[in-house]
C-alpha cells in the first residue's frame, strides 16, 4: 500500500511539472520580452577576422530605442578607419512586415534603401547580415523545444527555430541555447538553405548594467568561411536620453540629430 501511495505521488508530480513546463514559443516569447531599458548608447570593437587569422578592426558607435509597443530602431556610426568613417545605418522595426533599413555610404554622398531581398547580404563586410543585426518577430517562426542542457555555466533550453514562410528566412533553422532565468540565448547555430550548418553566434561576456543581463562580447564565426567577426562594447549605457531626430534618415545624411 505505501508503495502503490509513492508511486501515485510521483505520478502526480510528473503530471503538475508538465503542467507548467514551457513549450519553444513560450520559451523564445519570454526571451523577446526579456526586460531592458528603453534605449541604449554603446561605443564597440568590432573585430573582423579573415580565414588567416589576421584582423581588421573597426571603431562603431551604436544606438537604439524603443517605442511603446516595444518596436525598436537602431542606428550604428562607423568612426573609424578612414575607408568607413561616417557610413551610418538605420533600421526601423515593424509590426507583421520587414523592417525598414536604409545605409548613407559618404562616397556615394546619399541615402540607400536596402531592399528585403538584401537582407541575407553581409553587413559591411561582416560576418552579420543585415537581418542577423534586427531582431526577429517570434510569430513568424515555428519553435520547438528540443532538450534542456548545460553549457558551460548555463543551464539551457535547446529550442529550433524555423521560418513558417521558407521564403521568409535566409536560414533553414535556428537553434538557440536560452539560458534559463536569464532568458537570453548564449549560442545560437545557423543553418544554410540545404540544412548544414553555417554560422555561430555565441554571447562570450555578459554583465548586468543598470539592473539589465547586456552582453558586452558577441561573436559570430562562419564556420563555412573560416571568418569571425567580434562585437567587444567598450562603453554601454541604457536609458540615455537620446534625441529624437538621430533615429530619422535625415541624420543618416547629415550627421547631425
């Protein structure tokens, strides 16, 4: 009898855990409204590395803001070196539609649309795209949970990722390792159009910032290419007061909010 009581008992507890066990969509849900400041002001390192090992570094000055719907804009300042400086980017989020993103290039001395189609082409010559620097809206994919696991200091869920529309997606899959509790994924694999892995990101450093989890290192290897490209931030602030006029094409033309 007292055995047939704990196994009933253990049967209970199994039911009320899958009861509240978080599925993919709810999983990459929480990651989307994981908490942070309204904007955000970082000075960054990105480090470019070719197949040889040899680096070329470029001085970046990124910013971004959100609206009351949590829909973001981002605009990043090259400054530095000399074949870069002052090329800025804008990329406007969206609801249920592509964001917009538009490039000022000082050699051409104008404003570029980047047209949907180019938003698997790579961002200044990193081992970004363009999509890959936005966020994407989580209805758009399918998400399943795959595993709970631990990497390196982080427990995890394993979610795969995969676009609804295949035409929707420059990657056949995503799998993303969501570190539990801080609802952020701290490695993420890409998978090309035929299904082999491409790319890796990977959160190397997070810190909190004024009450925020903020990775302060990102790194995204091509593992196809042999290329890495590295985002260090040297100075990160949330919640600046940042004017209204740098998140227009305007500025991307002048420099000037």
């Amino acid at each position: 009898m007292k055995r047939s009581i704990i196994i009933a008992a253990g049967l209970f507890l199994l039911w009320v855990g899958s009861l509240f066990a978080l599925d993919g969509r709810e999983i990459m849900d929480r990651v989307d409204k994981r908490p942070t400041g309204k904007t955000s002001h970082a000075r960054v390192r990105m480090d470019l590395i070719d197949s040889k090992g040899q680096v070329n570094t470029r001085s970046v000055e990124m910013f971004t803001v959100k609206d009351e719907k949590d829909l973001k804009k981002l605009v990043i300042v090259f400054h530095a070196p000399a074949s870069v400086k002052d090329t800025r980017y804008l990329a406007v989020e969206n609801e249920g539609r592509d964001d917009d993103k538009w490039i000022y290039l000082p050699a051409l001395k104008r404003v570029r649309r980047i047209a949907a189609s180019e938003g698997g082409s790579s961002f200044m010559g990193s081992d970004f795209t363009y999509d890959d620097m936005s966020d994407r809206d989580v209805d758009r994919d399918n998400h399943k949970l795959l595993r709970e696991e631990r990497l390196e200091s982080y427990q995890c869920y394993v979610v795969e990722s995969s676009a609804k529309d295949p035409k929707d997606s420059q990657y056949s899959k995503r799998i993303s390792w969501v570190a539990k509790d801080l609802w952020i994924p701290v490695k993420i694999e890409l998978y090309d159009k035929k299904g082999n892995l491409q790319k890796v990101a990977t959160m190397d450093k997070l810190d909190t910032i004024q009450g925020f989890v903020t990775p302060l290192q990102t790194t995204m290897k091509n593992v196809q290419k042999g290329t890495a490209t590295v985002l260090v931030m040297e100075k990160f602030v949330w919640d600046e007061v940042l004017p209204p006029g740098l998140f227009t094409t305007r500025y991307l033309e002048t420099g000037k909010p």
